[in-house]
C-alpha cells in the first residue's frame, strides 16, 4: 500500500471535514423542477459548489444539465473505473436530531449531518483519493471518473438521463451502500390486487384498513364489523395466531378489531409480524350474511399469516446466490365491497419479471383477484469471480483484516442495473450510521479510512 497517499489524506482530513461541512449546510433535498435546474435549486447548488470544488483542485469537471456531475483525473486517457456518487439528500424528518441537521457537528469522533454519511461524506472521500494520488505525482495508466448525480434518493432519474446520452466506464462501483462488495440485488415487483364484491348487510365487514407503506410489513391493522354479539366476536379470537395481539372495541352494534404486529423492512419480511395477513384470518372465520367474511376466508389462503416465501401464492423460489424470494402483503382497504391492495416482492436471480408474474396471475385467478399498477425490476448480479470483485475485496481485506466477501441484498443500490456495477462500501460491517434517520453520521476515522480505501481501488483498478 501507498503510505506517502495515506500521508497525504491525513495531513488533509481538516480540508476534507470543511469541504464536507460545505456541502452538508446545502439542505438539497429533492424540489420541484425550476427553469434549468430538474430537481429544484438545492441539489443543483450542491452540484455546482462540488464541480467547483473539484475544478480549483485541478480536475475537469463538467456539468451535464444539472443532472450529473463527472470529474476526470486525465482527458487523454481511456476512462477505465467510474465511482459513482450522489449529492442529493432524504429530508431531515421532524424529530430527534442532538445537532442540527444542515451543519456538520464533529462531536465524540463523528461526523454528524444529512447526507454525510449518504453520500457527501463518501463523495468527498473519493475526490480526496483522486486529488491525493495526483498530489503525490502518481501517474495512472487510465482515467478514473467520479460522477455525482443528484437525484438517487427519489427514482435515479438523474442516471437514467446521464446514461441516455454518455455511456459508463467498463468498471463502476457506488460507495452508497456497505462494505465489503454488494454484487447482488433481488429482482423487485410491486403491485395491487383489487376486486368488488356484494356486501352491505346488517351482518356485514364493514372495512379492513392496515399498512402505510409498499415496502414494509405492515404494523396495524383495523377492521370495522357490524351486527355481531359479544360472544361471537369473543369467539372469532381462537381464529388468531398466537404471536399476535388484537383488540376489540364494541360501540352499539359495531365493532373494532384492532391487530397489532411488528413492522419491518419488505426485504426482510421474516423480522416483523404482519398485522394485515392477522387480521384477514381471524375475519375470515365470522359468519356475515353476505360475501365479505367468505372473501377474506378465501384470500387469506394465498395471503398466509407467518409465511415470508410466497408458498401459497405459488411463487416460492430460491437459489445459493441470492437466497429465498420474499413476499409482503402490505397494504389494505376494503369498504362497503371495493377491496384494493398492494404488495411487494423480491426474488432471486433464478427467476424473472415475467415468470413470477405468471405464476401470481394463476394463483389470484383462483379467488377472482385483478392485478393493476405492476411494476417489476429485474434483478442485477455482477459475477463474484471477475477481477474487479476480486480486486475490490483485496482491499477490503488489506486495510480491514477481515475476509472480503460478496453479499447479497433485497434492497437496491445506484448502481441496479448497470453492467458489471456493484456497491463498495461506505458503511462498515456493524455499523449504523443512521442512514436516512436522524443524527446521521460518519465517524472522522471511516471518512479518513475511505479515502484510503477508494485510492488503494483506484490505483489497483487504474494503476
Ligand atoms: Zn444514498
């Protein structure tokens, strides 16, 4: 490894901590599209305070539309690795933060504000390893390009733009993720069932709402019924599974069931306790005089409570590489008939879109269920065997110590769906720099470290 680079970076951690600073007090969280600027003012002056940056340290930069910004180490040279970065960031949200939110705090060791964690901290960690090889008069074989965009956080439209007119160095990796190297990202569906049925009768399921979000097993669930007595809806409670709770609140002749599970993120389903899926097995054994209890008996079939792979929908799928797919019934609302939906799915490198979405249309065939609003993503692999992995994780394992392996996710980085890109670093196993939550962080050591981390690849991939 290169010590008189680690010198440099070190000898330049304070300049690296106030152009961060600098970047951090731009609150460019995502706007509407103003005159030339397609994501509002903010992330578009965080991008022009980067280029310019970039530009006083010596590198050519270019703006291109104030979507993307790119930072070349050489013009004349075959561009071999991008690193790709982005500058904009989630909204602060309301609550909790020590420190505020748009000026970096350096308080016990870390680095405290949005975005210095995702993804101004790693961006300024690259430009401090391209500007500490050319300090220390390194001269690489091919050019190194940092890209930053500005629009990851809402869709990577910013991206889709970019790659619509220029094409991406054969090589790329995102420290927008964790370490060691992420080569893998699950296929991902979405979508909604819907289906009207005859109900309104005096024994009736009035409405069943539950979820907040596609993408997260949902919490609570509530259902209004009417026209039960006391003792049958003391009855319905044998129907409920015994890791979960319910509430029952009678007014006249109606009744609140409240479900009370435990949340968790769509990629993980097995972690939460599904409120929704609950709930429609415990409705689905009252005796309504019209359809709505035999709807729900018949979809909670599909819909099994405590069942993460899809097994009853006929989907279940798995492979060594990616592991099981996983399946999130999330969202409900049903009133006076009108049932909708929605649900979330991520599948292995074994299948794809069309099969499973095949397979879900036999299975919903089966109860009458119609399917709108699908969406669905293929999934991306980068083969753990090329040298580029390899080389990634080398470094990994020479400034860590630990094994450098290739993980799997059933999340999406930046780099989904283009060729040959993975995720490397910047977050280290073990840790949470409270990605996207309040007091976000990187601790100054990591920062220092992953400029070393980024020089080291990059002087091995370009050298
Ligand atoms: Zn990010």
């Amino acid at each position: 490894m290169n010590t008189k680079i680690h010198q440099y970076i070190d000898d330049h951690a304070n300049e690296m901590v106030d152009v961060l600073s600098t970047l951090v007090a731009i609150p460019s969280v995502k706007g509407e599209p103003e005159g030339d600027m397609p994501f509002g003012k903010e992330p578009a002056k965080a991008l022009w305070k980067m280029l310019e940056i970039c530009e006083n340290y010596g590198f050519t930069v270019k703006n291109h539309e104030n979507y993307v910004g790119t930072i070349d180490m050489y013009t004349d040279k075959e561009t071999q690795l991008g690193v790709l970065c982005h500058l904009d960031v989630v909204p602060e949200g309301t609550t909790g933060w020590v420190n505020p939110p748009y000026q970096l705090t350096l308080s016990d060791g870390k680095l405290y504000g949005r975005g210095s964690s995702d993804d101004k901290g790693p961006a300024v960690a690259v430009l401090f390893a391209l500007r500490a090889i050319k300090e220390s008069g390194i001269e690489l074989s091919k050019n190194v390009r940092l890209l930053v965009g500005t629009d990851e956080e809402c869709g990577s439209s910013d991206l889709r733009y970019y790659r619509a007119k220029e094409a991406l160095p054969p090589y790329v990796f995102t420290p927008d993720a964790t370490y060691p190297v992420i080569n893998l990202e699950k296929g991902r569906i979405s979508g909604k069932f819907i289906k009207t049925i005859a109900a309104g009768s005096e024994k009736t399921i009035v409405s069943v709402k539950g979820g907040v979000a596609v993408n997260a097993v949902p919490e609570k669930a509530t259902a209004v019924v009417k026209g039960f007595t006391a003792d049958e809806l003391d009855a319905v409670k044998a129907a409920l599974p015994e890791d979960i709770t319910m509430d029952i609140e009678i007014t006249g002749d109606t009744a609140m069931l409240t479900v009370n599970g435990k949340a968790a993120h769509a990629s993980a389903p097995q972690t939460g306790k599904n409120s929704v899926t609950a709930l429609m097995k415990v409705i689905g054994t009252m005796q309504t005089d019209d359809e709505s209890a035999a709807f729900f008996a018949s979809i909670a079939k599909i819909f099994a409570y405590g069942e993460s792979n899809g097994e009853s929908m006929g989907i279940k799928a798995q492979d060594e590489k990616s592991g099981a797919l996983t399946f999130v019934f999330s969202m409900i609302d049903y009133e006076n008939g009108a049932f909708s939906s929605a649900f979330d799915i991520r599948f292995p490198i074994c299948e794809c879109v069309a099969s499973v979405r095949a397979k879900i249309e036999n299975t919903i065939a089966t109860v009458g269920l119609d399917m709108t609003d699908f969406k669905g993503v293929e999934p991306h692999y980068v083969d753990e065997n090329s040298d580029f992995i390899k080389t990634l994780l080398s470094v990994y394992t020479d400034f860590t110590g630990e094994e450098g392996k290739c993980l799997a996710i059933g999340g999406g980085t930046y780099v989904h769906g283009i060729e040959g890109g993975v995720a490397f670093g910047a977050e280290f196993i073990g840790e949470d720099n409270h990605v996207h939550g309040a007091n976000e962080y990187i601790s100054l050591e990591k920062f220092i470290l992953n400029a070393k981390i980024f020089a080291e690849a990059i002087l091995r991939i370009c050298g």
